[in-house]
C-alpha cells in the first residue's frame, strides 16, 4: 500500500511539472499537499485521476475538467492534437484540420490548443468563428476540403465534463483501425511542454461557413411544402438557438418561440440537473411553456445540437416522444417523399426493427449497423439513418452525422404538411402501428462504481444465460463479439424470443453503465391498436423485471443504481 502511494504521488508531482496550465498545475499540487496530510478523500480522488491515461477510441475523448491523465484539461488535449497531427502527417505532409467547439468550460481554449499544436507542426488549422453546433463542424469538413475535423464538445454530458470528437476528412466519425492508430501516435507523443505550440498561424473562420451550412440544410424541406406551424424550442443552454432560428426563418417557417432561460449558452446549464433531453426534468420549461402558448410542436436540442427531441400535444396533455417514435416518423416522411433508387435506410442495431418493416414494406433497402454514427454515416448510398438515443441523418450529402438542426427542419415540415390535412404526428404512429404493427420499446441503465462489475454481468449473460426471459422462450442467443450479421465485433449480448422480442445488453461507450434495450412486437389484429399497445406493453413490462434482475451483480446484490425510461410505445 505505501509502496502505491509513493508511485501514486510521484506520477502526480511529474504530470505537474510537465502541466502548461497554471489552473490546474495548482489544483493538482493542492490535492498532493492534502493526499500528503493523509485525507482519504483526497488520495482516492487522486488515485481516480491516475488511474490511467483518458483512453482515445472511436467516440474520442469525454471526461471530467481537472488536472490529470485520466481528466480533460490542456495537457491532455495538446497531447492529443499532438498524436493526431502525427498521424495525419503519415497520410499528408501538410494537413489541414477545421475545428470548432461548443460552449462549455475551456471548450475554447482546447480549440484554441489544437490550433496551436496543428500550425506548429507544420499544418494548417481553421477555427470555427464562435461556439456553434457540432453539425456545423462536420458539414465545415467537406465544405472547405479538410483532411480532418475537431468538435470539442461533451454534448449532452454533465456541465462538469468536456470532450474531443474526431472526424477524418470524409465527413465521418472515426472507425477501426483509424481510432488504434491515433491512439498509438498519442502514446508516442513525449512531455507536454516538450510539444510546440505557435502563437498564431491559424485561421479564425467567418461566418460563410455557417451561412453555406443554412443554405444547404434548408434543402431538406421541399419547395412549397406546407410551413404554418408553430414550434416552441429549446437549446437547454447550447449553442443551438441562433442556428435553429435562422435555419427555420430561411426554410420559410415562423420563427420559434426560444425558452428564454434556456436559450443562451451558459456552461453551468443552471435549469437542469442534466442538460439531455431524454432525462427526467430537462424539458420542464419547455412543456410549461407549450402550455401557455399551445404551439403544434416542442422541439429541443442538445447541448451541441446535434440531436433532437420532441414532445406532441394529446389527450392528457403534452408527451415526450421516444427516439424511436421519431425515427419512424421521419422514416415515413422520407418514404413517403420518395427514396432514389438504391437508396438505403440505416438504424443501429439498439433502435427499434420498426424502420427495417417500413422500408422493407416499401421496397427500400434497409442496413443494421453498430452504435453509433461513426458506423450509420458510413452506410453506402444511404439516405437517412437514425438511432434511438436522439440522433437523426436526414441530410448526409451535406452532414454525414446526426444532426438536430436538419432533423428540426424536416419534423417541422412533417407535422406542418399533416396539419395541412388535418392530422398530428400522434396519427401518423397511429397509421404506422397498424400497418407494421406495435414495436415498443422501453431501456434501462445500470451504473456501476467499478467497471470491471460491468464485464462480469456481460460474462454472466454469457456463459449463463437464462431460457426464458417475460414468460418467452429465448430462441437465438448473439454474442456480440463475436461478430454476427456481417457487423463489426462489438462487447454486448442479443437475445431474440419466440414472441419476436427482443433484448440487448452492452456497456456505454461513455460511461460506467451497463445499457439495456428492450423490444416487443405486436400485431394489429382487426383494428384493435388499444389491444396491441396494451399487450406489447405487458410484454415489456415482464422483460424489464426480469432484466433488471439478471443485471444485477450475484443475481440480486445490492451494488449498481438504475435509471431509464419508462415504456412508451413506438409506431
């Protein structure tokens, strides 16, 4: 144990020598000086802070702000832009790298950073001209020929973390090997002072960028399409408000009408407790505000903008929409619209099998990729592809990304073309659920404090997997990663049932959680859509219990917290 805290506070004093930030080169010898007065509070945060580098993968970096290897700060991030300047620098002597940031705590100065180390290593670097949406940066990539794209952005995380994401030069999040590689050229990088950072160099973007952005993503609503609706909006605190207006003013639509306390970028997020949509409590205001000036539609953004949420008036007052609910709703205005031939619609394999019935009742070709827009963007000729956690494709053309500005524009034309007609979203899933029958959904996550309880819950589905789960016999059994369908391997278990359910487990690629996705499918017989929704909710409901109780380590033990939605059922 004492021979752990010498190395532990020896590793701490080193990455404080070598930490170029006054900030956090102090808090960091501050916590050294109180782990040295033997507070235990103190050393199991420095212990977490050491506990190993913040790991590069496909979704990048995300992390907590403070000093140390296992946190974002300055050190880490010119580290970083330091392997990845490396690393391009293989493929092209002189790279050119756009970057843009969002509005969180030192979003800025790690932009500023990646500059810095970009130009002093001999390439070219342009910065966006102010916090904007993280679309706007992937859509900057093409626009101006870069050979790679930096957001830093923690998206939809906690007001306490930020975050690094990595485009290569077509647009794309990064995939295998492209993530190893960077991640190897990062290791090879020496002392952070040691890495030079010019004092200028850098272009500072204009706005012609973000003005070529709205004129093309305007180009997802059609020409003389129906445009009266009215829309409340939030950007819980992002930088989503001015682009959302300017993009529905120039598409022809009313301006929306901004949750005022939500709709200049502040990174301490002070209305919500979770600045993510999906979280209980994030859209309070906005539902408050529907209320009082009863719109056709709420629409919010994440932090960066690039998902979106929705909320439709009904009976009992205003409802949330699932991910899934949204992706089936846009699904069928893109059909209904017309696909090209060849043409394809993507979802993840977590999302609801809903959009695969749509598009194979259509005749459309249908692809099931991985997690993530990092492998959706990458779909062959694809035209629009979505997955649950809020992240809709409707433009990759332009963006090859989610991106909730795009996907606002296109719902808005949607809901405002079935106004024209007389009818809400809520009876276009109606319409859907008939044809294609119920496909509720429902997901739950289990936090864990050690990650490893992660892999031994996985190992456990695994090696002991029960025959039935809600009453249902299980009838197939995927691991994950072994590789299954033709995807990529991934860590996680798949199980379908003999009544066409379905369950997923996986670890987040974020966070210390396990999360669980959970599917029935129902029928419409007759036209009793109530029967089926009740039923496929019952389903669901026998699912979840038991799914909770597998998750849980040594089958029952006290250990991990949950949270998750409740069942809402999809089209």
């Amino acid at each position: 144990m004492a021979e752990r805290l010498v190395a532990l506070l020896a590793a701490a004093r080193a990455w404080a020598v070598d930490d170029p930030d006054p900030g956090t080169r102090a808090e960091l010898r501050g916590l050294i000086a109180d782990v040295e007065r033997g507070a235990e509070a103190a050393r199991a945060e420095l212990a977490d802070r050491f506990a190993g580098p913040l790991a590069f993968g496909t979704a990048g970096l995300r992390a907590a702000l403070g000093a140390g290897p296992n946190r974002m700060n300055r050190a880490v991030v010119i580290k970083t832009a330091a392997g990845l300047t490396a690393y391009l620098q293989g493929r092209k002597r002189e790279p050119f790298v756009v970057i843009g940031y969002d509005a969180r705590t030192s979003s800025d100065v790690f932009a500023r950073d990646t500059a810095a180390v970009v130009v002093a290593a001999g390439g070219r670097a342009a910065v966006l001209p102010r916090p904007l949406p993280t679309p706007v940066l992937a859509y900057a990539i093409g626009f101006l020929g870069a050979d790679a794209g930096v957001m830093v952005t923690a998206s939809h995380n906690p007001p306490q973390d930020n975050g690094y994401k990595v485009y290569l030069g077509d647009g794309s999040q990064i995939v295998p090997p492209a993530d190893a590689d960077i991640a190897a050229a990062i290791a090879d990088v020496g002392p952070v002072t040691a890495v030079p950072l010019a004092d200028d160099g850098w272009e500072t973007l204009a706005d012609d960028v973000v003005a070529a952005y709205l004129e093309d993503v305007v180009t997802v609503v059609a020409p003389g399409s129906p445009r009266d609706l009215t829309v409340v909006h939030t950007a819980l605190h992002g930088v989503g408000t001015d682009t959302v207006r300017r993009a529905f003013v120039a598409a022809g639509f009313a301006e929306p009408i901004p949750v005022l306390a939500q709709a200049e970028p502040d990174p301490h997020f002070p209305t919500v407790s979770f600045p993510n949509p999906e979280e209980p409590g994030a859209m309070d205001l906005a539902l408050e505000l529907a209320e009082q000036t009863a719109p056709d539609l709420v629409i919010a953004n994440d932090p960066d903008a690039d998902r979106c949420a929705v909320a439709i008036p009904g009976p009992g007052g205003w409802r949330m929409l699932r991910g899934d609910e949204v992706g089936a709703l846009l699904g069928a205005h893109v059909l209904a619209r017309g696909v090209p031939e060849g043409g394809v619609l993507a979802c993840s394999i977590v999302s609801s099998r809903l959009l695969a019935a749509m598009a194979h009742a259509a005749g459309v070709a249908h692809e099931e990729t991985l997690t993530g827009f990092k492998w959706i963007g990458r779909v062959p000729r694809l035209v629009y592809g979505y997955e649950e956690a809020l992240g809709y494709c409707v433009d990759p053309g332009h963006v090859r990304d989610k991106d909730g500005v795009s996907a606002a524009l296109l719902l808005a034309e949607l809901a405002a073309t079935l106004k024209a007609d007389g009818r809400t979203p809520a009876d276009l899933l109606d319409d859907i659920a008939t044809a294609h029958g119920v496909h509720a959904t429902d997901a739950f996550s289990v936090h864990v404090a050690d990650p490893s309880a992660l892999a031994a819950i996985l190992g456990r589905l695994r090696s002991d997997p029960p025959g039935s789960v809600g009453g249902c016999v299980i009838t197939r059994r995927d691991d994950l990663a072994a590789g299954v369908d033709g995807l990529p391997p991934t860590d996680g278990v798949r199980w379908y049932l003999a009544d066409g359910s379905r369950v997923i487990a996986r670890p987040s690629g974020t966070e210390p959680k396990l999360k669980v996705y959970l599917e029935a499918v129902e029928p419409v017989a007759t036209g009793d859509l109530a029967g089926a929704r009740r039923r496929a909710a019952e389903r669901l409901h026998g699912l979840r219990a038991d799914l909770e109780r597998l998750t849980m380590p040594d089958h029952g033990a006290s250990g991990p917290t949950r949270s998750g939605s409740h069942s809402i059922l999809t089209g």
